[in-house]
C-alpha cells in the first residue's frame, strides 16, 4: 500500500510539474476560447496539460451523438494496474496512462477532461461492455487483434508493449518463456496473455485469476512461479512493490493497445484515430507518458501509427 501511494504521488508531482511548465510557456491558444467551444456553447478553455481543442464540428456518428446528449464520455478501463490506470486510494481519482488517453479524448469531444465517468473493466469483460453499450470506448491496455475485431471495432494503436515474464528476485530457473513448461503461471482470463503462454509453453500448468494484481499477490505468496503478461504491465507491479520481482526481459509477442470501440460507428473511428494524430503531433500523447509510464520508462517512444483498417 505504502509504495502506491508513493508511485501515486510521483505520479501526480510529474504531472502538476508539466501542467505547470505547460502553463509558464504563455500559449495563447491555452487561455482563448476554441471556436468550436464557442459554437456550441460547451466549456472552452482547456482544464488540464493539454493543448487538444475541442473538435469544431463532429461527424455523424451515433456513439458520438449519445456520448454529447449526455455530457459524459463513459470509459472502460482498469482500476488495479500501475502506470495505465490505477484508483489513487488517496482521492480515488485514476491515474495512469490508458486514463490520459481518456482525457485527451474528452477534451477534445467537450472541451473539458473532466467529463468522463470511468467504469472497471477487468480483461474477460472488455468486448461484452462496449457491444451492450455499458461503455463509450474502452481503453484499457486492450491489444487489438482479429478475434476482437469481429466484435468490436478499435481506434489505434496508440503504444505496442510485449508479453514478458515476472518472477521473484531470487529466481534463476526461469529465463524464457521454455522454461515456463512444467511450472505454475499467473495471467488473467480472456487476455492474449492467457492465450499467448498456452501456445508458447504447452506444458505450463496457467493459473487464472481476474487482474494483475492479484497475479503478484500469487506470486509474493510463492502459489505460482512466474507471471506473465505484457512488459509495461509488469514494469508497474514492479515499480508498486520494489525489489520484489524481476522481469525476465525477453518479450514473445508484440501487443498493439487500441482504443475499443463499438462495432460499425466508422465516424466515431476516424473521430477517434483523428484525436489520437492531434495528440502525437500536438505533444500531448508525449505529455502523458512522461507523467505516466515515464515514471519508469524515461525515454519516451516514438508513438505507433494509427491502422485506419477497412471494416470486415
Ligand atoms: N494486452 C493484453 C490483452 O489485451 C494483456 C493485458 C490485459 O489483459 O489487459 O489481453
């Protein structure tokens, strides 16, 4: 508990600091309301360390329609996994990288980062609440691949991590992902992750749970041997519990994290991918890595292009 709040309050130091140094740099844009703000009324100026606008028109898209009747975007992510999207226990806001990406989002539909509601996604529930509208979007460490693409539709990709392998500090029997055959591991049910170890190491006995987090607690408590699932994820159970466990280091796959999106809604798509290109060339995509996995990963990646596929 005690080093999430301390990963927590580097977090936000991090992010106060660049909303300040933001602040200091006199951007006119930053303080005159956006036309499009103007034109429809809604809050103008923006609240947080981004530069996005809102939009000055939006297209026909009945997700978009819906999301701006209500006033809130409503996004699915994870509430236990450090660096991507983590409730802060101090002031239960969600901190974390997937979650800044969500905020780009709302400013740019409203002006405003704030208005968004999110809601616990665990991997196994993703598709089911964006396909029964439970969710706008969801943005939760979600690797885009063609099984889901038959249900759901994805903007992105916005960040490419790989699986990797977590063990205790002490271990030296696990140095790939071979060596998991024969041993007991920890991932997440309905994540690539479980599919991913099944193919590439047969013979290992994989523990089920439904978050990450309870795969270190399993881990800690010496009931599984390894875990397994993509390197950023791990990198954040690593950095919330200091010296406890190790990366193996060798990634196996290669895990292109898309916003998901609700079948069919092409506008609401382009919209989306549209949002995330401001956000790489505008900065504000550098922006919230370096407050969020720039925590550990201080050299910010080049971001992955957007794949505007053809919908099947
Ligand atoms: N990126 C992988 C997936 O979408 C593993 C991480 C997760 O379960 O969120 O399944």
């Amino acid at each position: 508990m005690r080093r999430t709040r301390l990963l927590s309050t580097a977090a936000l130091a991090a992010t106060t600091m660049l909303a300040l140094a933001l602040g200091a740099c006199g951007d006119d844009d930053e303080s005159t309301p956006t036309t499009g703000a103007g034109a429809s009324g809604a809050p103008a100026a923006a609240s947080g360390p981004y530069k996005i606008e809102m939009a000055d028109s939006f297209p026909a898209s009945p997700t978009l329609d819906e999301i701006r009747s209500r006033g809130t975007l409503v996004v699915g992510t994870k509430f236990d996994q450090p660096l991507f999207g983590q409730q802060n226990p101090t002031n239960e806001e969600l901190e974390g990288f997937d979650t800044e990406i969500a905020r780009i989002l709302a400013q740019r539909i409203f002006g405003d980062t704030d208005k968004i509601e999110f809601v616990e996604t665990v991997s196994k529930n993703r598709e089911p609440f964006i396909q029964q509208g439970r969710v706008d979007v969801v943005i939760a460490t979600y690797t885009i691949n063609d099984t889901r693409k038959e249900l759901v539709d994805f903007a992105g990709p916005y960040y490419i991590a790989g699986q990797d392998i977590m063990v205790m500090a002490d271990e030296t029997s696990i140095t790939s992902v071979d060596d998991l055959n024969g041993r007991k591991v920890c991932t997440v049910e309905g994540s690539t992750s479980e599919k991913n170890v099944r193919a590439e190491a047969p013979d290992a006995e994989v523990i089920l749970v439904d978050t990450y987090s309870a795969c270190a607690e399993q881990l800690t408590d010496g009931r599984v041997d390894a875990v397994t699932t993509d390197n950023v994820i791990l990198l954040g159970l690593m950095a919330q519990n200091e010296g406890t466990f190790k990366l193996v280091g060798k990634t196996f796959t290669e895990e292109p994290y898309g916003i998901g999106l609700p079948k069919g809604d092409d506008a609401f798509r382009d919209f989306v991918n549209d949002t995330l290109e401001i956000a790489y060339e505008n900065g504000d995509w550098a922006t919230a890595f370096t407050s969020t996995v720039g925590v550990v990963q201080k050299t910010v990646p080049t971001p992955p292009a957007v794949d505007r596929y053809s919908a099947a």
